[in-house]
C-alpha cells in the first residue's frame, strides 16, 4: 500500500478500524471518509442532544468532522480511543456554537421514535419524561453533562470517558454519583413544580 509517497504496511489479521484510523493519520481521505460513516450517526446523536434542533445539529456535526480531518495527522491512537477524541471535538464545538449564537434554544423533542402513535398517551408522556431529563441534564454544570451523556447517551466505558475528558476513572465515577445525585433533586423538583 503507497500513501503520500511512502510504503505502510498491511498487517494481516490487524484491527480494521485501527487500519483505517493508520491510513486516515498518513492522509488517505478514503479511509476517513470510512471513518466518517462510521462514527456520524454517533457524533450526530451527541450534538443533537445538545442543541436539540436538526439544522444546527448537521451544521456543527460537519464541522466537528472537518476540524477532526485537519486534525489527523496530530491525532495519536495510544492516547485515546477514536469515539473518545471526536466527542471531545463535538464537545468543543458545542460550546462554541453557543459561544456564537448567545442563546439557549428550546429543544426539539426526538428526532425518530419507533411505532411512534401506536400508544399515543404512553408516546405522550414518554415525551414528556425524556424532556424533562433532557431539561435537568442541561441544567447539571458543564462536567456533569459530559459524564452523564458520554456514559449515558453514548454507553462509553469509564475509561474511555477518564481520557476524553482527562480525569481519572475513580474520578469519573465519583463525577457521575454527583451529577446522578443531582439529576435525580432537580427532576424530583420539576415533578412537584
């Protein structure tokens, strides 16, 4: 295999994504564009819990992937997992979108809900609950957020969550008691409001 005017070799029997994530590092937009479909609907999810509104959504998810392909050839495999590195980019463009736009949107409610309207009163108020965490999620301080959407919404172990947000693991899950200790007093106040 030839890339950029060099030889890399093809390891037989090596992890694909790490194959990928080699050639996508050496410049070979095929194999992030491979990356790409693999980790869009992952980054797409976590923006859109953030923002909540589909136009914005794509706009800053396409952004996080053309900072991360500028960002390739710095990105180093040893350091974090792939998932890890491009949520933190989300993360980074989340902030700096609402650093652009000064405004806190009100949220759409889920993008695709499966058989939808077959029980419309549980549909309903299954809404109404995912709304309301969605709400005290968003009210949790900024690192609370991070843990409970990286362990929560994205399923991420706590090590890999430990290197995307570079703490400890013993202080991830000290971070996710508080903030689920939190989570559960402010939800408990919304039900009595």
């Amino acid at each position: 295999m030839e890339e950029a005017g060099r030889v890399l070799p093809v390891v037989v029997g090596a992890d694909p994504e790490r194959a990928l994530i080699d050639r996508a590092i050496a410049g070979n937009a095929e194999a992030f564009a491979a990356l790409y479909d693999r980790f869009l609907a992952r980054v797409y999810r976590h923006v859109y819990y953030h923002l909540g509104n589909r136009a914005d959504t794509e706009d800053v998810t396409q952004q996080v992937f053309l900072r991360a392909w500028q960002a390739m050839p710095r990105y180093r495999p040893t350091d974090v997992p792939l998932v890890a590195w491009l949520l933190t980019i989300a993360h980074n463009q989340v902030v700096s979108f609402y650093r652009r736009v000064k405004d806190v949107r009100p949220l759409d409610l889920d993008p695709v809900a499966r058989e939808r309207w077959s029980d419309p009163e549980a549909e309903t108020l299954g809404r109404y609950d995912r709304a309301a965490v969605r709400r005290a999620i968003l009210r949790l301080k900024p690192d609370y957020q991070r843990v409970i959407v990286l362990r929560f919404v994205e399923g991420l172990e706590y090590t890999v969550i430990a290197a995307a947000i570079g703490k400890t693991e013993g202080n991830v899950r000290i971070m996710q008691h508080r903030a689920l200790v939190e989570l559960r007093r402010l939800l408990a106040h919304e039900v009595k409001v």
